[in-house]
C-alpha cells in the first residue's frame, strides 16, 4: 500500500479506530505500515530514501571553510573534542588517530619534555666511511664507538652548512670533548678497541654532522650518534681546573691600556729664595683659565683638579687659598714639607676646586733658603 493511500480516520471511541476502512478492535486485524516511493516501490536497503544532493552538499558546506575566508558572526562549526586523560600515557597505537588529552583542570595536554631522537648507527671499515646525521633540530650530539677489534681507526669530526645529504657540501673540522677528561679533539686518534670514553659536541647552527674515518688499517668499527635537544655547550667543560703556571713575566708594551690624556696648564710660581719667617704669595689663578695664552685645548673644558707642589732645602709650611670674586681669600688647605731622605724638603697639595680663584702660598721656616721652588697646574680632567 502506498503510503499516500492512506486515509486518516477520526478517533470515534473504542472500537471504532480504523485504517484503510478496517476496523482494529472488530476485525482483528494488526496495522504495519510501508512505505513506499513515487513509484510505489518499497524503500529498503536496495532503495533507500531518496536524498537531495545539492541540499547535502550545501549542509555540508556550511560546516566547512575555504582557505582565507574571514569570520563572520554565526557562522557554523563543528565542536572538538577532547579526553580528559589524568595518566601521561597512550591512548593509541603507533599510526593510529588519537584525540587531544586534557589534564584533570581541563588544561590541555602539550609537549613539556624535550623532543625524543632516534640515534644514528652504523660501521665504519675502510678510509673516508663515515657516518652522518642531520642535527639541524639538535644542539648537542653524544658520540660512542666500539667494536671488538680494529687496527688504525681515526675518524675526524666534521660539521657542514650546506650539505643536503651528509656526503656533498663544504666540511670544516668540528671540537668534541671527551665524556672523561678535559681533553678536546677534533678527530679520535688512532683507536685499536673500544674506547673508554665518549665524545660530546655541540652542534648549534650546524645542519650536518658526521664521523668520517682518516685512516683505518682492518676491522670494523661501529658507531652511534645520539642527537640531545638541550642547548648545552660542552667546550667550556674542558677548560682546566688544575693549577697552572703564571708568568710572572710583565709585558712591555708601547701602548698603555686605560692611559688618559688630559688638558693642563702648569705655572712656575717661584723660584726665589725667603728669608727666615718670610712668606710668598702666588699670582690669582682663575680656573675657568679662559683668558687668552692660558686657555685649555678645549676651550669648553675648566679645571677639574688644581696641584700644588714645593720643594725647598728648609722646612716650612705650602697652602693654598681661594676666592668667589678675586678679592676675599679663605685659606682652606696647608701642609708642612716633610724631610726627604737625601733630599731636602717637599710638601704637595691636590685639590678639587669649588670656588672660581685659587692662588698658592708658602711660609719659610726660621732659616734661610739656598734653594726653593714652587709650581703648580690646573688639570682639565
């Protein structure tokens, strides 16, 4: 029967529900629908409902995204999925498909640990063999070879830049220390067992690195390279630590390290011998030294420090005053000449000036001098 011949029938109470003019409770009989197609076939496995396929397409289109198409609001979407997975372990084959993992406050789950790589193995029997590895993605590489007899094994640790293979490219020689010692090498040696030790090496900005043999006698030697994600550089490991000799030697050299030059005007104050008691009193010394004949190489530049130095064959008293206006002086420092052994007598003042005039002094003791100077200078630095 197809389904449109159906005709609905009122509900008239019991015993009177019908379908297709037959009375349910009466009759006896027991309703099944089928339905049917247009052409009043059956719909079954082998003719199933009729779909409309533009209409599928565009539903499925309205879940999908072309590349570069912007947002725009309500647009649909697929919810995804995740399992919350408390254990750090898999839930999947090798190969298989698998779902994010979520932890138990419903972070998700992303790579912590540094990345796994797989070592390189290999032997190396004859001259110029070689075992290579890409580390472009690597920092360090740890190096092991054994084997159960060789004769005249030497392998040379090479990096390149711009080999695609391990084989072609440019090779330049690369520094490995030995996972014992503070020992650096750039090739093994001649090897006839296994050695006792490993080699590390940093490999950072390298793309290839390979163990290539120099010279090889008979045997075979085999070979594991172990790539390590940390960013470690071993060369500083093999710095010495025992205590070594210095030279106590000095360096002569020309050129003075840390030596400055600096703007200076010098004054000779006096050379003219005093009496017993007697004082002398020095010119006024502007430290802006601006006027002309006495300014500064650099006609920016005052006097940062101002020295005093005096040396007699008597004893007595240096000092230095200073004033704001060239008028009123403040003496603010003195000293007393000390005896110089073998010498006569000499006392020096340094002082950072704060006021803009400075003039020097010096007062002769109880006996007169044979001898006596005074100098002094302005350091612009």
């Amino acid at each position: 029967m197809a389904l449109d011949s159906f005709v609905a029938k009122a509900n008239l109470g019991s015993g009177t529900d019908k379908i297709a003019g037959k009375n349910l409770a009466t009759e006896g009989f027991v309703a099944a629908m089928l339905m049917t197609d247009e052409d009043g076939l059956p719909i079954n496995a082998a003719n199933p409902i009729p779909v409309n396929l533009a209409a599928l397409i565009a539903a499925i289109q309205a879940y999908t995204k072309v590349e570069d198409t912007a947002h725009t609001s309500g647009d649909s979407g697929v919810p995804l999925l995740a399992i919350r997975r408390d254990a750090d372990t898999s839930t999947a084959e090798d190969g298989d498909y698998t779902n994010l993992k979520m932890d138990e406050e419903g972070r998700l789950k992303v790579s912590s640990k540094p990345a796994s790589y797989a070592a390189v193995t290999g032997n190396i029997a004859a001259v110029n063999g070689q075992l290579a590895i890409n580390c472009s993605r690597v920092s360090n590489l740890m190096l092991q070879m054994f084997t159960g007899a060789v004769a005249g094994h030497n392998c040379a640790f090479e990096g390149s830049l711009n080999s695609t293979d391990g084989t072609d490219g440019n090779w330049f020689s690369v520094q490995a220390v030995r996972s014992n010692a503070n020992t650096i090498e750039t090739s093994t040696g001649a090897l006839a067992a296994t050695p006792a030790y490993g080699w590390e090496c940093s490999v950072n900005g390298l793309k290839w690195f390979r163990v290539r043999a120099t010279a090889h006698t008979s045997g075979s030697a085999s070979w594991i390279i172990q790539p390590a994600p940390f960013a470690t550089e071993p060369i500083p490991a093999a710095q010495v630590s025992a205590a070594q000799a210095v030279n106590a030697t000095p360096v002569t050299s020309t050129v003075r390290l840390g030596f400055g030059v600096a703007h200076g005007i010098w004054w000779d104050d006096s050379s003219t011998v005093l009496a017993a008691n007697a004082s002398f009193t020095g010119s006024s010394r502007d430290l802006l030294v601006t006027a002309t004949a006495t300014a500064f190489a650099n006609a920016a530049t005052f006097a940062k420090e101002f020295r005093v130095a005096a040396e007699s064959d008597q004893p007595g008293t240096l000092y230095i005053e200073v004033s704001r206006d060239n008028a009123a002086w403040r003496r603010v420092k003195s000293v007393a000449t000390a005896a110089v052994a073998g010498g006569g007598h000499f006392a020096e003042i340094i002082h950072n000036p704060s006021w803009r005039y400075t003039r020097v002094g010096f007062t002769n003791g109880t006996t007169l001098q044979t001898r006596f100077t005074i100098g002094s200078i302005a350091m612009g630095a």
